[in-house]
C-alpha cells in the first residue's frame, strides 16, 4: 500500500484527506508541525506529500528546499497564495503539482494518482545513439552516461520528449501527457517544469537540449 504524508496543521482539513485517501486505498501519516517534516521523511520517506505552505515552526517552502536536496519523493504543494509567482516559485523548487485552498477533497486523490503513478511501458527508451537513456522501469534516466536527477513530472515529461526527437509539442499535448485528470492549469505551470529539466540537462551537456518554438511548443534537440 502506497503511503501518503499529509502535512496540514488544520486538524479537521487534515482528517478528511486522510478518509479520501484510505477509501483510496493510500495509507496515510499526518504531520502539523513543519519542524518534524524533514526528520520524518529521512526516517521512512512516503510515497508521496501533500504539503501545505503556511506552517507552524517551519514554511512549506522553506521545507522544498531542503527536501530537494536529498530526496525526489512526489510533493503536491497546498497553498492559500494565490499569487503567480507563489506558484511558480514552489514548482521551481521541485514540487510536482499544487492545489490552491479552498478545494475539495475529492480534487485531492487523482492528484495523487497522476504524482505517484509511474508510466506502464517497461521497455527502456533511448535515443540519439545511446546519448539519452528513459528507463520507465526503474523510473531512471542517463544522459552521456549521467544520471539525471529528476523529478516525477519532470521525468515524465522527458519520457514524452524522447518518445519523438525533434517533434514538437504544444503545451496542451504535454499537458496531457503530464496529468490524467482534467485540472485547470497555466501555460507557466509547463513552462516552469521545461526550464527545470532543461537546467538539469544542460548541467549534463551545455546547450539548447530543449528547444523552445516560438507560438507552438517544445521539442527535444540533443
């Protein structure tokens, strides 16, 4: 059973998650104190996170950071900001979806789902004379003989991209590779996982490895 960690300091917000996520089968553990977030996943790192922003003791943000830096565990972020660049800035920093309150929790289990599922294919994709390695199986990917240290919806997206080098695809067409549910998101929220990979690629091999087209999309240029 796939164990979620709720990190939510409103008690009753935080109960009824975790009735929709055990009637989904998740097993579930509630933290309200950021303080005790970071320990508790060095101990016994779940499946996924929900993690909300606005903590006691620590904030949600602050909590990415330091999460980032040794574990690429699935996190929704929860957030009352509505403010763009909250947003943005919580995905640069590694989270792989948001959710902004108020929300129902029904919107809560596929977000889940589309985090933590991984793609069905095991054959391991390559391309570019061995250049770049997917390997969906091991949800692992190399680039020149590098692993890339990636993120679920970033490693999702690279899957997408090396299926069709040079092909270019519409933020929607990613979109929809991306997430299974029917979420309403911005061009920025795609945007902002492109400009993550494409640092972490270019970390590996300097250059346009992403390429962006002008009013149409992105394609793979390796």
């Amino acid at each position: 059973m796939q164990r979620v960690l709720i990190v939510e300091d409103e008690p009753k917000l935080a109960a009824i998650l975790r009735d929709y996520l055990k009637a989904a089968s998740y097993d579930t553990e509630w933290i309200a104190d950021g303080n005790a977030v970071i320990p508790a996943v060095r101990e016994n790192a779940p499946d996924a996170m929900l993690l909300d922003l606005m903590l006691p003791g620590r904030d949600g943000l602050d909590i990415m950071r330091e999460l980032r830096q040794f574990s690429q565990i699935p996190v929704i972020m929860v957030t009352a900001r509505v403010e763009e660049i909250d947003r943005l800035l919580g995905l640069e920093l590694g989270a792989d979806d948001y959710i902004c309150k108020p929300y129902s929790p029904r919107e809560v289990v596929p977000r889940v789902k589309a985090v933590v599922r991984r793609p069905a294919n095991s054959t391991p994709q390559t391309t570019t004379e061995l250049s770049l390695q997917v390997d969906p199986a091991t949800h692992s990917a190399r680039l020149d003989g590098q692993e890339l240290d990636l993120t679920p919806v970033e490693f999702r997206l690279l899957h997408t991209l090396a299926g069709a080098p040079g092909r270019i695809f519409s933020r929607d067409q990613l979109l929809d590779h991306l997430y299974d549910d029917h979420r309403v998101v911005t061009d920025r929220t795609v945007d902002s996982h492109i400009k993550n990979l494409r640092r972490k690629l270019e970390a590996v091999r300097p250059g346009d490895t992403i390429r962006s087209i002008y009013g149409v999309g992105y394609k793979l240029d390796l």
